[in-house]
C-alpha cells in the first residue's frame, strides 16, 4: 500500500512538473511560434524535390528549417510514397527531431502523425493485422486489445509516437470505400473493439490513439467518400457516437474531425459537436486534430465561409487544436491575422497550444525526442506475429456450406479468381502505400492464399491472371475445373484506401461473376472466397455455390488463414459484422425499424428484409445448439437483468461459437428497431461440451435516444433473442408498478 501511495506520489510530482513545464512554455511563446504549434504539415512540404519516394525520403533542409524554425510547425505527418524501415523511420525522425530541438528556440520536439491503421502498415517487415472489419467478425475485444498492443508497440519502435486509429466510423452503408477501416455496422461492437484497441495502443503511455473520423464519416448518403451523411442529430447519438463516447471514456487522447457534414453542417466547423458534446458532454481534454485539408475546404467545397480566413475562424471557434492544413501555412497566418484583429482571443489559441504540448509532454517527446534504439526489441516478435495469425483466422467467416468443407488434403483442387494469387488483395488499402497496391514493397515470405493451399494440399492447380487487372482466361478456368473436384475461385476487391476506392455499384463486376458462372456450369462443386473490403453483390452466383468463405482483408497472414479453414486445419468462427446485402438498393441494417421491411401486396407484410447473409452469421465445421434461455422476470430501472442461456456443441469437433444477445422493446415513443445487439460473448467447446453463459445487462444497457436526444428507459415489455430463442421480460415502471419490487 505504501508502495503504492508513494509510486501515486511520483506519478503527480511528475504531472505537476510536466503542467510547469507546459505553463512555463506557454508563458515564453510568441503568438506565431503558438499558431505554428497548430499547424500540422504533410512530410512531402519538407521533403527534397520529387517528394518521398517508395522507399526512402530525402529531407530539403532548408524547407525543413523554413517549417520548423521559421514557421515554428508543432507537428508533421506521414505521407510517404510507400514504407520505410525502422532504421529508415528513426534516421528520418531523428533529422526531424534534431531541427526541432535542436535549432529553435524554444526547442519543442515534433510530433509525427501516421496511420497504423492494422498494425504497423508503413514499417517495412511490421506485423499485419487484418482491418478492422475482420477484426470485429472475431467479435473478441481481447484481441482487439492485443492487435492495439502490438501496434503501439511497434509504432513506438518506429518511433512514431501518435498513431491515426482506430477508425471508429460505424459502417453502415456498404458502399462506403472505407467500410473495411470499421468495425461494422453495429455501435455496441465498434464501442467494445475500439475502446480494446485504444487501451492496447496507449497501454505504456507513448503512444496516441486518435479516433477517428468524428463524426458520422460511415454513413454517407451517396456512398462516396467525405460526402454529407444521411443521419439525422438523433441518429447520431444513436448509431454513430457511441464508440467514440467509450474511447473516450478509455482515455484516448486524440481525434480526428469527419470531412463531411451532417445535416448542412460540415463537422469542422460545428461547434456543437466539436466543443458542447465532444468536450462539454463526453469530457474529452485531448488533442482535436482536422482532417486533410478540411478548413480550407469550408470555403472551397462546403461553402459555409466565404473566405479562407474565414473558414479558419470558423474550425477555431468550433474547436479544433492543430490543422492539416498540410501543405502551407496559410491557417497560420490567418490565425495570426484573427487573434490580431481581436476576433479570436489568444486565451483561446493558448486553450490549443496547451494540450498539443501537453500532449508532447505525456508521450514524453520533451525528455525523448529522438528514436530510442533499445526499442526495437518490441518490434515484429514471434509473439506479434502469433496475434495477428490468430486474428486473420479468428476473422474468417464460414457464410455458406453444403457439406463440401472441409477440402480433402487429396483432393484435385482447381484454385482460380483475381484474388487467388495476390498479397495486395488480402492486405488492403494502407499496406506499405497509402492505396495498397505496390506489392513490390511487401516482405517476402507471406504466402497468398494461392501458396499456402500448395503447401497444403497434394493436388492443387492453378489457372488464372494473377491481378484483378490481368484478363481472365474464363474458358481455361472452366476447363481446368471440370477435371477437378473442387473449384475454390477467390472473387473481390484489390487494394484501395479512401476516394479512390468509390463506386457506383456494389454488384461483384461482371468478368467476376461470368467466371464464376462458367465454373458453376461445368457441374463441379464451387467454393467462393470473397476477398473483399465491402460486401460486393453476388446474388447471381451464390446460390449455387456449394460453400462460400468471407475473408475481408484478412492482412499478411491472411493466405494461411483461408487456407487453414479450406482444408479443415481451424474450425472457423467468425460471425459477418454488417448485413450482407443481396440486392444493390436493399442496404438495412440488421437493426432496421419494421416499417423498413414491408413488403409488396395489399397487407404490405414486413416480409422485405431478405440480406444474402445476416448480421452475425457465421458456420462452424461443428454445431451449436441452445437451450435453457432464462431472464429474470421483472426488472426495476437501476436494477440489473440476468440472462442465462445454454450452448452445447453438439458436433464432431471442437469449436468456438460467439454468443450474441439481442433485444426488442414491444413499444416505445421513438419506432423500436427490430432488435438490438446488447451483450456477446465468445465461448469455446469440446464435442459434447455444453456451456453456460450469464450475461449482466444494466437497464442503461435498454435505453435508446429519445427524441429529445436523451438516452432514455422507458418500462414495458422486451423480449430477449438468443440463439433463435426468444425470453420476455419487462422494465417496471416505478409510477406505476411501485408495490411490485
Ligand atoms: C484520411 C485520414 C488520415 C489522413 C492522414 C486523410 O485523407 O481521411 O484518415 O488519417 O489522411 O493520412
């Protein structure tokens, strides 16, 4: 105890003097080196003609003088043609670092902005998780937690100290060219992975998270990326707050603002959500970072100021600290120009400076500003490598199978499909490349999925191009697949990160599906792998697939993951974290409202939600039945609620079954949706094994945003959905059921 108290002791002594040191700088700074601390710029502004190139940067010193001493910039960020490594990271920054404190005068070191955004994706031989939609179909917050370990681990031995992730968008609308950076459709899954993932990431203190993109950047109405979103305000705090409410709560210390609007506001420049809710309501005291560009564009894109002076008045007094701006210091100056005016206080840029250095001080840059060799043992570990292995096959979800899965080891195995053969594909957008696709830059040795069934099956061909741009030779696939006795023909999406990723169509493009189609008519059986950052339509053909295996971006280790699941060697149990649609204009959610679903004839029965998979479908190679769902009666509001219900496997082997509780309040004020995801929980089991599992719900855990914006519990009947099990129970209304208790 003792021990404690004095290690507590320790810990506010080095506070207090790191809030000295922060006053103390504040007190020296002139108004231009505190706007400079504001601005953040992009590495291609300092960097020597021609820019980064794939593999190293070349820094122009006198740019970088120009930025840091002259312009007093507080912080760079990350865009480098491709990936570096860490001995390539910490000569880099140390140059950076050297200028800064070094050479200025106040000698604030810099603070480096990148997007790890699935493990340590711009260091060359990082670990590679999968994204986080794969991610969250492990639905385990433990490895979410451990894959936020392991980047932070591996960011600080890059030593690159504020990391821009996770993306805590909730996904839903499957058009969207970043679905795959979310966590899916659900808030309760983003909620409970993103607040892991940030605890991991901070866990020893030298890292930043940085949540992202506040606010509701998942659900634009065109499906184009950093267009308007169709939400409404109370929809916000329904769907798409949550998670950012929870990584709060966990302590992470910055955010990054959505480049869209909602409801003609453009976020940069709402006040509201920035400062009332994001500060005043959620108590967020970190670092509020602009997207690229994005005050600038209040001017040029959204039209909401009518100069660029303007716009920066605008996102200063809704509340930002530091600004991408990121080529020029156009934000810098005007600011400047602002406080001297009079329109914008100083006390409120001084509000901005504080926690930028502040935020400096706790990731201890003031007393370690240049890359620390000795770290590099955390980087890249077996062990590292073990958790993100473990997470592309926890990830891998079984949607459809006939008994056709597990492939036979001896089995004549054609492998085909633009994704069969590609690394680019199973990594995604962000890998070595902001888009992913130079595949060049990847360390040898991860095998695509192509390689690793030839490691393990005895009789596996291959025909097919080897890039999704390459022609398909669709007539020799099916030849090959008439003399097998499987076709697994791995379909998608290759890499792409933001915009460039936008389409007009979710439909699987058609050389995909004539593929497809040609094989399935040969008569032999037809195992489909999507490989694939969104839900792309395959209605026509999936049907008649005789198993179907959804991979997302499954990372580095991805090949082997698909691979194990194809031949048997792991027992799958992913669930889908989104609804996957069947038909292109059909895009609910699983948590639609009734009416949502009505379907056509006089009676109009709500008979029109018909997704080609559902939220949380996932098979496994064994079965899981329930049994016994119990919940208490009656619940008082404050009171908890137990349920209880049984899993058994009642198969051959052993397997891991995600336990996902659902519930539905019979009436409510606002439409109830059809059912809500409250609670889940992962359980393993032997054959035979039955298990268990009570799940504690807080009546918080009942309330839904009434329509004035409040979280709200209103008492009356619910039924609690487990497993196609189905248990009612009702909240007591303390007015009326007051003798009940
Ligand atoms: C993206 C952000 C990213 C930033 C810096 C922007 O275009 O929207 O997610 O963090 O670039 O790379």
């Amino acid at each position: 105890m003792r021990y404690i108290v004095a290690l507590l002791g320790v810990a506010l002594a080095g506070s207090a003097s790191a809030q000295t040191r922060v006053d103390s700088l504040l007190a020296r700074m002139t108004l231009e080196e505190k706007v400079g601390q504001m601005t953040q710029l992009t590495l291609a502004a300092v960097a020597a003609r021609g820019g980064p190139a794939r593999d190293s940067v070349r820094l122009d010193s006198a740019k970088l003088r120009e930025a840091l001493v002259d312009r007093h910039v507080g912080s760079l960020l990350n865009v480098v043609g491709g990936s570096l490594t860490l001995e390539g990271w910490h000569a880099l920054i140390g140059e950076i670092q050297d200028v800064a404190v070094n050479r200025t005068r106040l000698r604030i070191p810099v603070l480096y902005g990148i997007d790890f955004v699935h493990g340590a994706n711009y260091t060359r031989g990082g670990t590679i998780f999968p994204h986080n939609l794969g991610m969250a179909a492990t639905f385990d917050p433990a490895l979410a937690r451990r894959a936020g370990e392991v980047t932070g681990d591996e960011a600080i031995a890059s030593a690159l100290p504020w990391n821009f992730a996770p993306v805590l968008d909730v996904g839903r609308q499957p058009l969207w060219a970043r679905f795959y950076e979310t966590f899916g459709e659900d808030p309760l899954v983003a909620s409970l992975l993103g607040r892991e993932m940030v605890m991991g990431m901070q866990r020893d203190g030298r890292v930043a998270a940085t949540l992202k993109h506040y606010l509701g950047y998942g659900v634009p109405r065109t499906g184009r990326d950093r267009t308007p979103a169709d939400l409404t305000p109370r929809g916000v705090r329904e769907h798409v707050l949550p998670p950012f409410a929870a990584a709060v709560r966990a302590g992470a210390r910055a955010v990054m603002v959505n480049s869209g609007e909602i409801d003609g506001e453009p976020l940069h420049a709402s006040r509201y959500w920035l400062t009332d809710v994001l500060r005043g309501e959620l108590g967020f005291g970190g670092v509020v970072v602009t997207d690229w560009e994005d005050v600038i564009f209040l001017h040029t894109r959204h039209r909401v100021a009518a100069t660029h002076r303007d716009a920066v008045r605008m996102a200063v007094e809704a509340g930002i600290d530091m600004s991408m701006t990121p080529h020029d210091f156009g934000f810098a100056d005007h600011l400047l120009a602002l406080v001297r005016e009079g329109t914008i206080p100083e006390s409120r840029v001084d509000a901005s400076v504080r926690r930028i250095l502040a935020l400096k001080e706790e990731l201890g840059l003031f007393d370690s500003p240049l890359p620390d060799p000795a770290l590099r043992a955390r980087f890249a570990t077996e062990e590292a490598a073990g958790a993100a292995r473990q997470a592309a096959r926890e990830s891998i979800t079984l949607l459809q199978n006939d008994g056709v899965l597990p492939l036979k080891k001896d089995a004549r195995v054609l492998v085909t499909g633009p994704a069969a053969n590609s690394l680019t594909a199973l990594n995604g957008g962000w890998t070595h490349s902001w888009q992913g696709t130079d595949a060049s830059l990847f360390p040898p040795g991860s095998p695509t999925l192509l390689q690793a069934m030839l490691r393990r099956g005895s009789d596996v061909r291959y025909v097919g191009g080897s890039r999704f741009t390459d022609p398909i030779d669709i007539a020799a696939a099916a030849r090959a697949a008439a003399d097998a006795d499987v076709a697994v023909v791995a379909i998608g999406e290759d890499a792409y990160a933001e915009w460039v990723g936008d389409i007009g169509d979710l439909t699987l493009p058609e050389p995909q599906l004539r593929l497809v189609e040609a094989i399935q008519a040969t008569g032999t059986p037809v195992v489909l792998v999507l490989v694939e950052g969104r839900p792309r339509i395959i209605s026509r053909v999936a049907d008649r697939a005789c198993g179907v295996v959804m991979a997302y971006w499954p990372g580095m280790h991805g090949g082997d993951a698909i691979a194990d699941v194809l031949f048997g060697d792991h027992n799958p149990g992913g669930k889908l974290p989104f609804t996957y649609p069947r038909h292109p204009n059909h895009l609910l959610t699983y948590d639609h409202v009734l009416t949502e679903t009505l379907g056509p004839g006089m009676d109009r029965r709500a008979t029109a939600f018909n997704p080609q998979w559902e939220f949380g479908h996932g098979l496994s190679y064994t079965t899981f039945a329930y049994s016994a769902l119990r919940a208490s009666g009656e619940v008082a509001p404050g009171d908890s609620l137990t349920v209880e219900v049984t899993v058994t496997n009642t198969g051959a082997r052993a397997g891991q079954e995600t336990v996902l509780l659902y519930t539905r309040q019979h009436y409510a004020s606002v439409t109830p949706p059809v059912r809500r995801l409250r609670a889940f929980h992962k359980v393993g089991l032997q054959p035979g094994a039955s298990r268990t599992v009570t799940f504690r719900l807080s009546t918080d855990d009942l309330r839904f945003i009434a329509r004035d914006g409040r979280p709200t519990l209103e008492p009356g009947a619910f039924d609690v959905m487990v497993g196609g099990l189905r248990a009612t129970f009702r909240v007591l209304d303390p007015a009326v059921d007051a003798d009940r208790r």
